[in-house]
C-alpha cells in the first residue's frame, strides 16, 4: 500500500513538472497580449465542448469578458466546476490542469499570469508582442 501511495505522489509530481505552457499545447485557444519582466496577459477563447491539453500557468488572475461554464481536471483526477458572469473576476495559485468549456456559451477571458521578479515598474514596462 504505501508502495502505491509513493507511486501516485510521484505521478501526480511528474504531471505538474512535466506540463507545458498553455501557449504551447492550445496555440489556437491563447493569444500573448502582453508578455514582460513582471507578467504575461493572455486572451483565451475557445467554443462549447472544446477541451484544452493538459498545461500548466503560474499563479494567475483571470478575468471573465463573456459569461461561460468549465471544468478544471487536476492531474489527481479532481474536478473544479466553475460559472462566469462577464466580469467576474478569480485569482488562482499555480496549477496544471486541463479545461473543458461545459456550457453553452463561448469562453472569452483575459489571464494575467505573475512572474516572480522582484523589479521596478521601469523594468516592467513593455508592449505587446508584434
């Protein structure tokens, strides 16, 4: 049993270390608006039904532009249900995880992900990628 126990750790572990970028695996769903020293701000988009690759962000605030119902699959298999009104707004630690948009309506959101920098505000100014 324990054997089994260290398995799964290690598993759930490996998930986490070995996820990509969202960027990366859902290139048609995320689009860099803003990627700096201190942040990166991404739109996500994606349709009813539509599920993302599973992928890691950092520390993130997701704002909500349109109303829209997913569910987050953690690496240990947990399901979050979540519902957005158009404006609403949520902080997330860092996670892996994977999306399924559940409801009827399209999914419109901005992401704003924290970057660990300890800078100035000069050094994090920037502009959107070209």
């Amino acid at each position: 049993m324990n054997r089994q126990l260290v398995i799964l750790a290690l598993s759930a572990v490996s998930a986490h270390c070995f996820a990509q970028d969202a960027v990366n695996t859902d290139d048609d769903k995320y689009k860099v608006l803003l990627d700096n020293a201190c942040v990166r701000v991404l739109e996500y988009r994606d349709q009813p039904g539509q599920s993302t690759h599973q992928h890691q962000h950092p520390a993130f605030t997701l704002y909500a532009l349109a109303p829209f119902k997913r569910d987050i699959e953690l690496p240990d298999g947990k399901i979050i249900h979540r519902t957005f009104k158009a404006g609403d707004v949520l902080w997330s630690p860092a996670q892996t995880h994977i999306g399924k948009n559940v409801g009827t309506t399209p999914t419109h959101a901005i992401i704003v992900e924290s970057k660990p920098s300890g800078l100035t505000l000069p050094e994090c100014s920037g502009k959107a990628p070209t």
